[in-house]
C-alpha cells in the first residue's frame, strides 16, 4: 500500500556556478539588505548559518515555509544551490500556484545571480575562480562579513 506525503504548494530549485571560493560566496550571502532586495515581500529568519556552506532560512510573509542557499565547493570555484518550500497565505486555483511558482524561481534565479555577481567581484572572464581573501563589496560599500541575523528588524 502506497503512503501519501504533503509536498509544498511552492517548490523551487536552482543552482549556478560561482567562480569564486566557497568564504566569498558566503560572505556575499550573509547580508540582510541583499536579502530584502531579493524577496521584499518576505522575511527571512537564519535557521541554520552553515558559513561557508550557506545558510538554511524559515520564510514569512507572502508565503511561508523554508528557503536555504547552499555552498558545494567544486573545481576552482562554488555551486550555489536555492531551494524554496513553500505555501501561500491563501489559497490559489492550480493556475495562479503555477504563475506563483514561476515568479519565485525567477526571483530565485535573481538572488543567486546577484550573489555571483558580487563573489566574483574583480574577477575578469576566464581567470582563476576569485579567492577567499578580500569578501565581496556590497553596492552601499559596506564589506563582506556583516553578522548574520533576521532581516526582520530592518523591514519593521
């Protein structure tokens, strides 16, 4: 006899290639302000701070559940894994799930992109991957290593 499991309304994954060491990835990651700009309609709240290997979140907002960036060191630089679980606050007919699911994974896909971005910051095409030493710059010039908290108190 088969047994039934809940799966998530909203279930995203993605992943992308970062030329850079796994600490700039995580250093580029640890930043609320980059997270409020990623996902303006959530909060996100550290579960877990992996360091270099990411950081695991309980959403709110729009939607609740999980969402995690994960770091997997490979070749000379980084694959960064999103994962988002998922449920809307009310409930959606399958077409607007869908539409639902699509804007998260294009939000997603965003994020991850904005973290590569800034990891490789000063890297030119078809160098080495970008080392660990100097932490990737934010856009208000503030640098890498910022305690990592709820961005909770900054959206109140």
């Amino acid at each position: 006899m088969c047994q039934s499991y809940d799966v998530s309304t909203i279930q995203v994954a993605d992943e992308a290639f970062v030329a850079a060491a796994p600490a700039r990835v995580a250093a580029a990651l640890a930043h609320p302000a980059r997270w409020r700009k990623w996902f303006p309609d959530l909060t996100l709240e550290v579960t877990e701070d992996r360091g270099e290997l990411g950081l695991r979140w309980r959403v709110s907002g729009d939607v609740v559940g999980t969402s995690e960036m994960w770091i997997e060191p490979l070749l000379d630089g980084s694959l960064l894994h999103y994962f988002l679980h998922a449920e809307p606050n009310s409930p959606l007919t399958p077409g607007q799930a869908a539409a639902q699911t699509r804007d998260r994974r294009v939000a997603g896909h965003s994020a991850m992109f904005d973290v590569k971005f800034a990891a490789e910051e000063g890297r030119r095409l078809g160098e080495p991957a970008a080392a660990a030493q100097a932490p990737p710059p934010l856009s208000d010039g503030a640098t890498g290593g910022a305690p990592r908290h709820s961005n909770r108190e900054a959206k109140q």
